[in-house]
C-alpha cells in the first residue's frame, strides 16, 4: 500500500464526511474500507459529533489558521498507530486505528491522525475549499500541480457560465448600445 493513497483515501474520508455529514457518496468504497478493517458503519450512518469537528479542522487547515479543532480531534479521537499488514502482501503500513474498533472512534482516529499530519504541512495531500459562488464544499487536490479550485466539474461550469453571462451582459449595455 502506497502511503499518499492511503492518506488521501483517509482525507477523502474526512472531506466527504465534512461535506455530507455522512459517507453515503461514495457508498460502495467506504463499505469496502470499512470491512477491510472489520468495521461496521453505523446503520443509521450518525457518526455524531464528528462531522461538525472535521469540518471546522478543514476550514483551519485550508483558511491556514491555527489547528485547534485538530488538538480537539486528537483529544476525543487519540489516534492509535500501529503497523499493519492487513492485506498480507509485506506491504507493512501505519494504522491510526485498530481493526474492528466502534465505527465512530474508527474514523475520529484516523481523521484525526490525519488532519494532525495535514496541519504539519504533510505533503502527501493538499485539501481546498470550492470557489464557486453558494458553494464552500470541501476537497482533495491530487492535481498534478496543485491548482484545484473547484469541487467538480459542475461548479467550474456554473462558475465559467456565469462569468461569461456577467461578460455578455457588460457588453450589451456599454456605451453606444441603447
């Protein structure tokens, strides 16, 4: 296991949690990352207090303020590491948390860990905040150089559309056109 996938998969973890409240987005990799790890979600998907936590930690991490919701992660979730070889291939790995600990404590742990080792200036994984307009969702940039401003491609679009409405509009009603 590479270690900047495993980090971005646990970042992942964090934003979509961050984002949604929950991890139904992606419910098919989660289901499969939790019973790698003998995890069973939450049947009701409530990981209490946890989402509110996370997406202050992402906003001070992208808004490059001091990590105190990171500290107050790592106090409720104090992250567990151990070296795993879970997949039996030699690939021996951190883990922030052990196998098959209650799915709330499971993620706070490895959110945690993480957040922890992103507000250190891990280079591994860049998180940003989406610069469309209303939007404010949270994301993984593992562009090449680094440059995402966006959640997806429907928030580039709407905010490219926009800018050339704003465009068209300006010219039409410039001088000499009334």
């Amino acid at each position: 296991m590479q270690y900047g996938d495993y980090v971005g998969n646990v970042t992942r973890l964090a934003v979509e949690l961050a984002n949604t409240g929950t991890l139904d987005q992606h419910g098919e990799l989660v289901a499969a990352f939790f019973a790698e790890h003998d995890i069973t979600a939450p049947p009701d998907g409530d990981f209490g207090a946890l989402p509110d936590l996370v997406r202050a930690a992402l906003a001070q991490s992208v808004d490059g303020e001091a990590p105190d919701a990171a500290h107050q992660l790592l106090r409720a979730y104090p992250p567990e590491m151990h070296l795993s070889d879970h997949d039996g291939l030699g690939a021996w790995h951190v883990h922030f948390s052990r196998n098959g600990t209650p799915p709330e404590r499971w993620l706070g742990q490895l959110v945690a860990a993480e957040l922890a080792l992103l507000a250190a200036g891990d280079p591994a994984v860049t998180l940003g905040r989406c610069a469309a307009a209303g939007c404010g969702r949270y994301f993984v940039d593992q562009s090449r150089n680094r440059t995402r401003r966006f959640c997806s491609n429907a928030c580039a679009s709407r905010t490219t559309v926009a800018a050339y409405r704003a465009r068209t509009a300006k010219n039409t009603e410039g001088p000499g056109n009334d």
